[in-house]
C-alpha cells in the first residue's frame, strides 16, 4: 500500500500528532496508513478526488468499500476515527470549511469482554523458576505488568530511574506522554531487583533488554508473554493485555473502587474502566447459577 508521503496536508497532520499530541511513533504509523488507504480508495474509486473536495458520500462509501472487503466493524470504527481526526484537523487550520465526517455515524460494534486470568491462574504463570539473567528478567516482565497493570508498550519504555524502590512505586509514560504513578508491590519490586542484579549490562538506562543489550521491543514482550501463558496454562488469552485485564478485574473483585482502577490503568475516561465491572458481574452471575438453590428452574 502507497504511504503518500508527498501530500503535505497528511504530512502536516502527522507532524501536527507528533510534536504537538506527543503521540507515540506506533501511533503516527496508525494513523498514517488508515490515511493513506483513504488515499488510495479516491485514486481507484474517485478519480483521484482532492481529499478537500471529499462530500458526506465519500465517506460513507468508503465505509462500504471497506466492510465489502471483509474489514472487521472494529477496524472500520477504527479508519473512521483517524478520518475524523485529521478533517477536525483540516477544520481549525481553516484549510477547509466544514469537517464532511464530522456526521457520519461510526459502525456499531459489540462490546468483547476482555480475557482475564483467574487468580489461580496468575498465581501459576507468576511462579517462573530459573536464577539466570533471562528467567529472572521474563519473570521480572510478568510480575511489572500484573504487579501495575501495564500496557506492553509501556513496559518496554520504562527505565531503571522511573522504579522508585524507596516508594514502592512506578512512573509510567501512558497514551499521549501522559505519566502517572503506580504503587508496585513486594513481589515485583522483588523481581526486578533479583533481575538488575543479575543483569551484566549496567550502563543501559531501559530497564527491560533483550539478549544483545538492547531496550526490549513490544513485540518481544508479546513473544515471551505468550510462551509462558502457554506453558503453565490452558487459557486461551496469552497477550500482555490479558495480564493488564487481569489485574483490574482481581482489583474490583476485591472490592477496589472503580475511579482507583481508572487511575491505575491510567483510562481518561471512566467509561473505558466500566467494561471490567461486566467482568466481575458476570462471575458473580455464574458463581450464583452453579451455587444457589433457586437460581435454575
């Protein structure tokens, strides 16, 4: 797929993402190529129609374009979300008059409920042997991303400074550069300091290396997340994601208030957090169905 590199609205927007949102590269590359399949619908469906002189109808047929080919409604909600931002864009720079997503209704899509771990499942995967530099570094891994909760993505950004031992706390870099504070308990920070002790490289600020030296990558932490879910457990959600889903769901289990696990998570809205509030209704719904007298005819 063409990227468009030479069209010098898109590469304004993109500039305008990163060093003004302070979105991160990962996100800009989103953003880019939803973009950039936009362009290449107009120029084999439109003519080459000037994305300023795109109508209403545009938009609504290339939602059509897409869903026809098979594109999940999710990733369809997800294309029409960058053309909205980049026309509201287009909007305030006044390099057009008026925003032609700004009314064009997103697919409506079902809500999936996200995979978690039960506790005696995490209880498991947390239990990783080995004293050499790579089991404690891959158990250090799983213990800071159901220890904080953590996206993978900030795990690997996260450097030896930002563990505050003293505090028992962890800064993280979230969405949009946006830091916030976790509290870390005893078994991670026990974890990582075995690691860094262990660790040969002691110059690396990045916390997480892989075995050439180098800060970890999101796709690495994917890699070891999954081999290690696979290995102790038959549950079917083996991504970093699943340790994230897990820790909320054990907090409101355990009685935490929501808006503290919205913090943690580091959600900028409250809604974003309420998904995990159908998770633990939904286990109390089956604990009361297999456990109550009165609960099946």
């Amino acid at each position: 797929m063409p990227i468009y590199p030479t069209d010098l609205r898109l590469q304004s927007f993109l500039s305008y993402l990163s060093n003004e949102k302070n979105f991160s590269a990962h996100t800009c590359r989103s953003y880019q190529v939803d973009l950039s399949q936009f362009l290449e619908f107009l120029a084999d469906r439109k003519h080459g129609k000037d994305i300023i002189k795109i109508k209403r109808e545009d938009i609504r047929d290339f939602i059509g374009y897409l869903l026809k080919y098979g594109y999940e409604k999710s990733s369809v909600a997800r294309k029409l979300s960058s053309l909205k931002s980049f026309y509201k864009y287009l909007t305030r720079r006044k390099i057009i008059t008026a925003n032609p997503v700004r009314t064009v209704k997103t697919p409506k899509i079902s809500k999936k409920l996200p995979g978690f771990l039960t506790q005696y499942q995490t209880q498991k995967i947390l239990d990783i042997s080995g004293k050499d530099e790579r089991s404690l570094r891959n158990k250090a891994i799983m213990e800071v991303l159901y220890g904080a909760g953590l996206r993978a993505s900030e795990l690997v950004g996260l450097n030896i400074d930002d563990i505050d031992m003293h505090n028992e706390v962890v800064t993280v870099k979230g969405k949009g550069n946006k830091e916030r504070i976790v509290p870390l308990g005893s078994y991670a920070l026990q974890a990582v300091k075995e690691y860094l002790a262990m660790r040969k490289d002691k110059t690396n600020p990045a916390l997480f290396l892989n075995l050439l030296g180098k800060r970890l990558t999101t796709r690495s932490v994917q890699t070891i997340v999954k081999r290690i879910i696979s290995k102790v457990s038959d549950a079917s959600h083996t991504n970093p994601h699943t340790l994230r889903h897990s820790f909320a769901t054990h907090l409101l289990e355990r009685g935490a208030d929501l808006r503290a696990v919205q913090e943690l998570l580091g959600h900028s809205s409250l809604s974003a957090t309420q998904i995990y509030t159908h998770l633990s209704v939904e286990r109390l719904k089956k604990i009361y169905n297999k456990a109550h007298p009165r609960a099946e005819e």
